[in-house]
C-alpha cells in the first residue's frame, strides 16, 4: 500500500499526464466548409506522409478531380463538417473512401485521420 505522500505524488503525476496528454491531442480543425473548399481548389498540397516519412504531393482540381503523387485519380469535396474528403478511383488505393479534418497554423497544414496527423505541408498554387 502506498503512503499517503507517495499516493499524493502519484496522484499529481497522473494528473500531470494528463493534462500535458490532453494538451497534445488538442486540435484546431477548420471548421468552414467554404473556407477549406477555398483553401484546396485549384491547389497543389506538398507534403510528408508521416507513416512512411515519403513526399506527398496531391494536386486538387477546380472541378472536384484529385491526383496524387504516384498519379492515381480521385474525386474530392468538403462535408458538412469541413472534412477533406476523397474517393479513389484508381491505382492501388482504388476503392477507398475517407474523409479528413484539416488544421491550418502559420501557413502549415495538416490532415488528420480519425484524430491522428498523417500528412503534413503546405499548400501552393492557385
């Protein structure tokens, strides 16, 4: 059993986690759908895909079509909830649909899937 000073100092500590956890998944996410479809259209997103640590470049057309690095083709909007979202239509990917937050800090922006970063740049080219 724990002595009342160290069950106190555990208890800080935890605390203290979880503050500083809490701190660390706190994000920014945009959250105007017009202003995220201001954003993409017509842009070039370069960047890191932060599972491999490869370059990533996704080049976002005025008329809803997606390219990514390796070429393949999808299709993109913005939901009601301000999500990046896209649809693959091809490539190795093809098939898999998913939407993402987006958080924009000091001209760095990064997507978040399910809560987690995955890709991180900036955005260029209007």
């Amino acid at each position: 059993m724990l002595k009342p000073s160290h069950t106190v100092r555990a208890l800080l500590a935890a605390v203290a986690l979880a503050t500083a956890s809490g701190a660390a998944l706190a994000q920014n996410f945009m959250k105007d759908k017009a202003e995220v479809e201001k954003l993409l259209t017509g842009a070039t997103f370069i960047g890191v895909y932060l599972r491999t640590e490869a370059a990533y470049t996704l080049q976002f057309g005025t008329d809803g079509t997606l390219t990514d690095t390796t070429g393949a083709k999808a299709r993109w909007w913005v939901d009601d909830q301000a999500r990046y979202c896209r649809e693959w239509l091809d490539g190795k990917l093809k098939g898999n649909t998913g939407c993402m937050n987006l958080e924009l800090e000091d001209g760095q922006v990064a997507l978040y899937s399910e809560g987690k970063k995955v890709v991180e740049g900036i955005v260029t080219g209007k």
